[in-house]
C-alpha cells in the first residue's frame, strides 16, 4: 500500500503542476494576441518583408554602435578634455592663492591666455549666481561638474548652455573674490563626433540604395511569375512570360508553365471527347427525328418526340459546358446593358425585376461568358420566383453581384451538390423535364475562369441568394 506521506506528495505535485498550467496558459494567450498584433501591423508584401530582412538589422547593428560610442568614446573622450581644462583652471587658482597681488594676477592672466587659451578675469567681492537649468544634452556638464568638484573642492557655477561655443565656469575664492573662467567648448567637449554618425548614418543610406536597387531586380521574377499566374487564373492569355531571376524563380515559373500547358492540354482533349461524342449522338438523333417524321402524325408516338426533343437539348447542353468561353478574350462589358438585358427576359417571363449597381458601370470579363453567368442564374429565379433583385457592386479590388429572389429557395445541405454537374434536386426548386442539371455548373465554371467563385445563401427577400464574386 502506499502511504500517507507518499499520496501527500503526489496531491502537492498534481496542485503544483494545475498551478504551472494555469500560469502559462494567460502568458501563451498574451504571445498569441502579440503575434497577431504584429501580423496585422506588418506589410504583407515580399519586396516591404524583404526590405525590413535587410533594414532592421542595419538599424538595430546602428544603434548598439552608437550607443556603444556614446556611453564609451565619446564619454571618454569628454571626461579627459574636461579633466585637462580642470587642471589648468586648478592651476591659476592655485596660482591666484599663492601670489594674490594684483600685478601678479595680470601675469596670471597673460600666462591662462597665452599659454592655457583660456580668458580669466577676477572680480572683488561676491557671491555665485543659482544654478542654471540642466540641458537636455548634459554630458558635458555633468562630466566638468564632477571634475571641478575632486579637483578644486571650492564653490562653482558653471554655464554650458548661454554661448554654445564658450563654456563660463565661475570658482569661488578664499577672500570672497570670484574667478571667471571662458574656455572654448571643444576644449572641453568631444564636438566632432557627430562626424562619425554623418559618416554612419551616410554609409548606411548608400548601403540601404543598393540593397533596394538588388531587392527590385530578385522581386520583379516572382511579381511577373504571380501576374501570369493570376491571368491565367482568370482565363487570359499569357503569351510574353518568361521566367526569369534566381534558379529556384525560374525552376517555379518552368513549372508554372509546364502546369499551364498540362491544363490547357486537358481542356482541349475534353472538349475534342465531348465534342465528337455529341456530334456522333446528333446524327443518331436525326434519323430518329427523320424516322418519326415518316411515320406521320400518330398520338402513341408523341412521348417518343418529345424523348427525342428532350435529348436534343441535352446534347447543346453538354456541348455548352464542355465547349465553355475558354476561346473569348477579356474585353469590356457595361453592367448598365447587361442589367437592360435582363430585365426584358424578366418582362417576358412575367416577372418582378429591380437592379442597383454601385461604382463603375463598365467591367473588364469575358463578356459573353460573363453575360451567359449573370443570365444562367437570372433564368433559375425567374423559374422559381415572382420578384428578382439584382444588385451590382464593384470596387478596387472586387466585383460582387448578388441575385435574390423570394423563391423556395435550396436546402443547405444541397447548396453545394447543385454546382456538380448533372445534378437534380427532388425537392420545391428541381429542374423542370427539359433541363440539364448544368445551368448552376456552367456558371460556377465560369466564374472560376475569372478567378472568382458563385455561392448560395439565405436571401433577404426569403428566398435563394446567388453571389457572384471576381476580382476586377
């Protein structure tokens, strides 16, 4: 059996382990929400990722050296002037003290300025004016501070900010007599350092150039390998690519076009099969239709004529689909035309129409096979329907086209199944007997060849919403 101090243990570690759990689970939910932070601020683009690869080290590498530089070098270098101007300034106060007549101070005046290059002047009586406020910069300051105070040990005042080239220290004598010192400022200030960051700053703008002129040549390839692949997605033609750049952009553009090649192989083999075998079964129909036509007027063979018309239509159908508007070019087409058009299938059907379009009037599709898309959903509300709302919606990026109706509309669970090909429903919104189950198929097809997509939902009018969604 286990004891009690051993169950007691394994409690305290189970708690232990509940208590670690529980403490990294908010600091794992607080990394998430900064990773996404982070990827909504940064730039989706390759050239603007690439360009920060290449800028934020140099920036990072940039400010460590300055920063070294400034807490070293530079402070060093200032921390020695100021301890040399010191020194002298400790020598004419000693000197001051030591011969306190007044031809003697002249001479002392002479020596600081000859000698020192430094203006002294004692003035009788006394006292030091308040400290003046602390620059922003008050490294010089701070530095001469501490110098005056370990070697002169008397009261100062001391002025870096008035003249910026002279540097006013005041020294406050024995016999209540105040020395004042002008020194010039690079006697006791590093005041050519910003020459290493013009240089630092001016050798990364010339690096920085370079890098965005080689960054363009490596992300152009990749630009141009997208573009074909967009227009190619979109069913246009693209005769001018060729790859280019780096030997794994090129190996992904000869891909791309060996991919292009197997594709358009494919579709024409389908449509060559479709097209023979359509064509062999026309021929096998009218000799049907030929046949029933000798036979005359007879009231028992009315159901094999309408059998006959009715596979007729299925074979212009299957034609329709396999054929597609892969041959037509992109060209223009006004909403404002296609919308009339539609509404005068809607007046001959008897039905309610009403349209909107918002931005500009004239797209860029293929305009017959963009036309056939908008009608084929048209026909299927008009089927179904009394009243058809279709609005038109284009924008930068995107032309959305919604068609509502306030039909039975289609059951979620077959929204799906309606866009494969052949496909019937048996509920409210079948297909009547002369259909083919291609009409939704043909127009996700299309829509696909512009680079976009059909979908259904739930219309406000109560009934079947169709979007249709390609990029402009």
């Amino acid at each position: 059996m286990m004891s009690s101090e051993s169950r007691t243990g394994s409690r305290g570690m189970a708690s232990f382990d509940g208590l670690k759990r529980e403490g990294s689970a908010p600091t794992e939910g607080a990394w998430k929400r900064l990773v996404r932070w982070l990827r909504r601020r940064l730039p989706m683009g390759l050239y603007a990722r690439s360009l920060l690869i290449v800028v934020i080290p140099m920036v990072l590498l940039q400010s460590v050296v300055a920063f070294v530089f400034m807490e070293r070098h530079w402070q060093l270098v200032t921390q020695r002037l100021s301890s040399a101007v010191t020194s002298d300034i400790a020598a004419i106060v000693d000197l001051i003290t030591t011969f306190p007549r007044e031809g003697d101070i002249d001479q002392i005046v002479r020596i600081a300025r000859d000698q020192l290059d430094l203006n002294i002047t004692v003035e009788p009586g006394g006292e030091l004016p308040p400290p003046r406020p602390k620059p922003f910069f008050e490294i010089l300051d701070q530095i001469l501070s501490e110098e005056i105070s370990s070697q002169i040990r008397r009261p100062f005042w001391i002025d870096t900010v008035g003249n910026s080239k002279i540097v006013e220290i005041r020294i406050k004598l024995e016999d209540d007599r105040i020395l004042r010192v002008y020194a010039r400022r690079n006697q006791a200030y590093a005041s050519n350092t910003h020459i290493f960051l013009v240089w630092m700053v001016g050798a990364s703008l010339v690096l920085l150039t370079i890098a965005i002129l080689f960054l363009r040549g490596q992300i152009r390839p990749i630009l141009a390998l997208a573009s074909a692949a967009e227009s190619f997605g979109k069913g246009q033609k693209i005769d001018d690519f060729a790859p280019r750049g780096a030997d794994e952009i090129r190996r992904a553009g000869l891909a791309f076009i060996l991919m292009r090649e197997r594709i358009e192989r494919q579709i024409e083999q389908r449509t060559a099969m479709l097209t023979g075998v359509s064509h062999d079964l026309r021929t096998i129909l009218t000799r049907f239709k030929l046949q029933l036509a000798l036979v005359g007027n007879n009231p028992d063979l009315e159901s094999l004529n309408q059998d006959v018309e009715d596979m007729q239509n299925m074979l212009e159908g299957y034609l329709a689909f396999a054929r597609g508007e892969a041959e037509e070019d992109v060209g223009r087409l006004k909403l404002s035309e296609l919308m009339a058009r539609l509404a005068a299938e809607a007046e001959l059907y008897g039905k309610i129409l009403t349209t909107a379009i918002q931005g500009e009037d004239e797209i860029h599709v293929r305009p017959n096979a963009f036309t056939r898309l908008i009608s084929n959903l048209a026909s299927n509300a008009y089927r179904y329907a009394r009243t058809v709302h279709i609005e038109a919606r284009q924008s930068a990026k995107w032309l959305i086209i919604t068609v509502d109706d306030d039909g039975p509309g289609i059951p979620e669970r077959s929204r799906e199944d309606v866009f494969k090909p052949f496909f019937r429903l048996d509920e409210a919104r079948n297909l009547d007997s002369s259909g083919t189950g291609l009409g939704l198929a043909v127009a996700r097809d299309i829509a696909r060849s512009h680079g976009g997509n059909v979908t259904l939902a739930d219309s406000p009018l109560g009934g079947l919403r169709a979007t249709v969604r390609v990029p402009t």
